[in-house]
C-alpha cells in the first residue's frame, strides 16, 4: 500500500494524486478479511455479460474486499442518518445508500455491477439491493435524430439530465415508489411505456458512462446524489480491443435477429466487421472516452484498473 508517487514537471506532487492511496491486488484482496464468500461458479458465470471474463478469484480477490468497505461505509452512513433525525426531531428513516459506477464502453461495468450486487445482497444488513443503468435515461431514437445526436449517443447530452436528476432526487429523498425508464439494446431505444420501479432499497448502484460527469452549466449532477463512486479503468488499446471482440460476438449473435437495430451488420465478413467496429470506436467511444468519461476518474471513490485479461490488477482509494 502506497500514496501514489506521481509529480508534476514542476516536481510537486498533485492534490489529485495526494488523495489516494494505492494497492496491489493482493494488498486489495487481504482487506477481504473475514468474509465470506457468497456466490458460486454458477452465479457468477450467469451474471457474466458478453465477452466479460469474471471467476470466483475476482469475486474474492476484488468483490469481497469492496463489500466489506460498503458495508462499513453504509453503517457509518445509517449512523448519520440516525444523527441527523435524531437532531430534527423526527422518525428515523435512512435514506438508500447510493453507489454510482463509471467508465468506457465495453470496460466491464455491467457485469461488474451485476456482481457487486449479488455481492451486496448477500449481507443481512442490507439485503435489498436495486439496480438501474443510465441506458434509460437516453433521450429516444427519435429525438436524438431531430437532434442529430445519434453519432453521440452515450455523450452527456444524449440523456434526458433532468429526468436522470429528479430520479436520483426522489430515490435519495426516500421516496416509497420511483420508476426508471427501460432501455432495450435490442431495439436500440427506449421501450415506450415499459418503467423499472424502484421501491425503498437498501442500497442502489446506479451504473453508467458520464455518471461522474463533473457541472457543466448545472447546477445538480448525478454524482451530487451518491455515497461512493467506483471507476472501472483500462489502457485505451485494451478496451478497443474488448470493444471489437464483443462487436464480432454480437454480429454472430444478437444482430441476427432480425428486430436487431444492427441487423444490417449480419452478413459482413470479419475484416469487414472489424472495420466497422474500429470505426465505430475511433469516431464515437474513444472520442468520448477521452473527453468526457476519462477525465472524471479522479472523481470517484475508488479506480479498479483492469489488466488485457479483464482481472483487476490494481486499485486506488481515494482518502479524501
């Protein structure tokens, strides 16, 4: 366990690098102490998504560790709460603990929020644990195209922010009852009139691209309604290469149906597809990647690098 020694030309150590500590994995995984593992090959073989590796030595080298620090860290949070309610005079009713996930396309942040929490769950603290992507939260087809946004879809100003923001806002109010609009990757859009609800959970993982995405002429942001972020980080070359390897899986697959918005993608060759997913990286995720998502790394809690064979294999906490 280290700070992290990183300096500007000017040799003076930055504030970004000063707040966080950094680990080995297996300096991580020793954190895990006590407790046990919950899931089995089984499980985690179904919450795996596509062409994303995930084994039980994840689970208890990564996951385990990260769960007790939640754990600890939504205690300490009911806690406050408590405080809080006890000053004010009224019941006490602990808002939803609320755990914001980052980072590029094709990084791994559905499979790793899909384990995190089963992960979670399996506490008896806080059995009740939800969670809601910002797919939902994309503004339809059709008003992306009257936008001419659809080459920017995933950019922060392809979602609907303030339908994002009042959810957030009604979640983290204590509301009995919120719903979230539903995303189908099939169809490529909203799915009209279908609604994810979401009823007083112990604890929501709200998952995304730009859900650390730092104002940008508001005055509210998705991050404003967290309690711990979690950055999942790759070198560049690494994830473009996870990107073209799934799009080849899914040209086999998904978009063979014909209800696939990529359906006309089915009958290319491999060079072809291969162009066409590089094309794709390089003009849409990549842009991004570099000008909105990376730039908010520092921002969250807690970075998990991950290595060319999708194992973490280092993380920094931040200590401020």
């Amino acid at each position: 366990m280290s700070v992290l020694p990183f300096e500007r030309p000017d040799g003076a150590l930055t504030a970004a690098v000063l707040s966080h500590t950094a680990f080995s994995r297996a300096e991580w995984a020793a954190l895990r102490a006590s407790t046990p593992l919950s899931l089995t090959d089984a499980e985690v073989l179904r919450l795996r998504g596509v062409n994303e590796q995930m084994s039980l030595a994840e689970v208890t080298d990564v996951f385990l560790p990260l769960s007790r620090l939640l754990n600890l860290h939504v205690a300490a949070a009911r806690r406050l709460s408590e405080v809080r309610d006890t000053f004010l005079g009224r019941p006490l009713n602990p808002a939803p603990y609320v755990i914001g996930i980052a980072g590029s396309v094709a990084v791994g942040k559905s499979t790793f929020a899909r384990v995190l929490r089963a992960v979670l769950a399996c506490w008896p603290d806080h059995p009740k644990v939800e969670l809601v992507t910002t797919d939902g939260f994309l503004h339809p087809t059709r008003v992306l195209k009257e936008r001419d946004l659809m080459r920017r879809k995933g950019f922060p100003e392809s979602y609907d922010l303030r339908q994002m923001i009042d959810f957030l806002g009604a979640v983290k109010a204590g509301a009995e009852e919120v719903a979230a609009p539903v995303y189908s990757h099939q169809t490529y859009d909203i799915v009209p009139g279908e609604r994810q609800v979401i009823r007083r959970p112990d604890i929501l993982i709200f998952e995304g691209l730009n859900v650390l995405q730092a104002a940008g002429g508001s005055t509210t942001v998705a991050s404003d309604f967290f309690d711990f972020s979690v950055y999942l980080d790759a070198d560049e070359a690494v994830i473009e290469a996870w990107y073209i390897e799934r799009f080849l899986l899914l040209q086999a697959t998904a978009f063979q149906k014909p209800s696939s918005y990529f359906h006309h993608y089915k009958d290319l060759s491999r060079p072809e597809a291969i162009e066409v997913a590089r094309g794709i990286w390089d003009s849409i995720n990549l842009l991004n990647l570099r000008d909105n998502i990376a730039p908010t790394r520092d921002r969250a809690r807690l970075v998990l690098h991950k290595d060319v064979d999708h194992r973490v294999d280092s993380v920094k906490l931040r200590r401020l």
